[in-house]
C-alpha cells in the first residue's frame, strides 16, 4: 500500500456520495475529502468563481499530498477540469462527468437522455458535450434543477415536499409520448434524493449517476487498488465552515456516522 491518500472534493457534502463508491470500489484505499461548505452552492456561480473555487481546493488537498484527485462536483468537473489538469500535468485528476455520460449512454435503449444538474453545470452544455462525444445520434434534454442542491443540504430529501419540487422540474421532460428513459443525476447532491425522483418519475425510466462509473474510473487509472484485501483505509475530513453541520448532513449522503470532531476546518 503506498500510504498516500486519494483526494476529493465537492462545494459541500455532495460528493460523499462519490466517496462512498470510491470506498466501497476500494476500501483499503486512504482518502482526503474536502468540502468547501463556506462558498457552496457553486451551482449558481459564474464559472470563473468555480475555476478559481477549485484551484484552491486543490491546492489545499495537493500540500497535503495526494497521490490522485477525484472532482467529486459536476459543477467543478465542468468548468474547471481543463484549468486543474493545465496546473498540475503530472497528477492524474478525473471528474464526475465523463463517467456520468458514459453511465447513461450505457443504460439507455432510446438514448433520449435527460439531465438533471445545477445551472453551471447544464449552461456550460459540458453533458451534451460529454455524451455526444459517446454517441452523436443521441439526444439530450437538460434542466437545471438548482433547488435540488439546497434541499439535499437541508435534508428534505423525501416527503410530499420533495416529491412537489421533483415534480415541478421533471414532469415538463416526462410526461410528454417522446420523454427520455434515462435521467441522469448531473450533480453530486441529487443522488439522496433518488426515492422522491423514483415516486415521481414513470416507472420504466432508469435513474443514473456517477459515483459507480467514476469509482471504475479511478481504479482504471490507478491500475487497481492498492492496499492489503480486508484492511479498511483511513480518511481525512476537511470542510471551509461549520464541521458540526458538515458531519450531520455528511452523514446521511455518506450511508455512516460522522463525528464533527473528526472534521478539521480550513481556510482556503
Ligand atoms: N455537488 C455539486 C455538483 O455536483 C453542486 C452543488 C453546488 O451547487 O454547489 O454539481
């Protein structure tokens, strides 16, 4: 086992839900995650903001040493990816994107693919982009869902709430005679909100994200995982604001019981 960690990042605790597949892919992999909770959302930002958001989270977690970084942020992995790869040549960095598009090429008949995402992430078009990169046949019907973000954070991830809001964004792309059947979680938030988009959603649309898809990804590009089989590797909490709030919605996006002791703070 080589010791060095695996850094992540996302603008809060959405990209616990990357970490969770990128541990259960590899868990005897060490992992640094970083959550830059004092500036979320970035979804509504220009994506210069973005571009200079990730670089100092990247720094943050690259002076820590990592031996890989993972953009656990659509939102991010959009804007910024060109800019941190420019930055940091020799250190493999892989965003959600990519794998996101290849998830729902993969699991569509029709290759009618909805996305749903915050507003940089779908008027940036990088999905679009992403997916007709994979198949230029297929069509791509996209949302912003911004409010998506926020309830995630608040944890009203179920109920006649969060079936009302999912409702309002998707039966405009689904209830229609030529709706998508794939809908593709194109934010890291939106995965803890899978039950009340599977009650709203007609039953033979397959839902889709990329934490599966890019915990494959990492592994690819490390040539495998490292570490003795059975030995669990340790992980390192960062967040920008509020460590008690960060371990208790944590929580709920990561499947397991976060300590606010265990977050350190930082200042960016
Ligand atoms: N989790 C981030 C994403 O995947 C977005 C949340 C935010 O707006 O900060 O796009």
């Amino acid at each position: 086992m080589t010791g060095i960690p695996i850094g992540v990042f996302d603008s809060g605790v959405g990209g616990l839900t990357v970490l969770r597949a990128l541990r259960s892919a590899m868990p005897a992999e060490s992992f640094i995650y970083l959550g830059d909770t004092a500036r979320l959302p970035y979804g509504t930002k220009s994506a210069e903001t973005v571009v200079r958001y990730s670089l100092q989270c990247a720094a943050a977690l690259i002076q820590r040493r990592v031996r890989c970084l993972v953009v656990a942020c659509n939102t991010a992995s959009a804007s910024a990816l060109d800019a941190l790869r420019a930055h940091h040549p020799a250190l493999p960095i892989i965003g959600v994107i990519e794998p996101g598009a290849q998830a729902a090429v993969a699991a569509s008949v029709s290759q009618h693919i909805a996305v749903i995402a915050t507003e940089g992430t779908i008027g940036g078009g990088a999905y679009q982009t992403a997916i007709h990169r994979l198949n230029p046949s297929a069509r791509v019907t996209s949302r912003a869902c911004s409010l998506f973000v926020s309830m995630a954070e608040e944890g009203w991830t179920e109920g006649p709430i969060a079936e009302a809001v999912a409702r309002r964004y998707l039966d405009p792309i689904f209830q229609r005679n030529d709706a998508p059947d794939t809908l593709v979680l194109g934010c890291t938030h939106f995965p803890v909100l899978a039950a009340a988009l599977r009650a709203v959603l007609p039953p033979q649309v397959s839902i889709v994200d990329s934490a599966a898809t890019t915990a494959a990804a990492v592994l690819h590009q490390l040539h495998g995982a490292s570490g003795a089989p059975g030995a669990l590797g340790a992980v390192s909490w960062l967040a920008t604001d509020g460590a008690a709030r960060f371990a208790r919605v944590g929580s709920t996006f990561l499947g397991e019981t976060l300590a606010a002791e265990a977050v350190e703070i930082i200042d960016l």
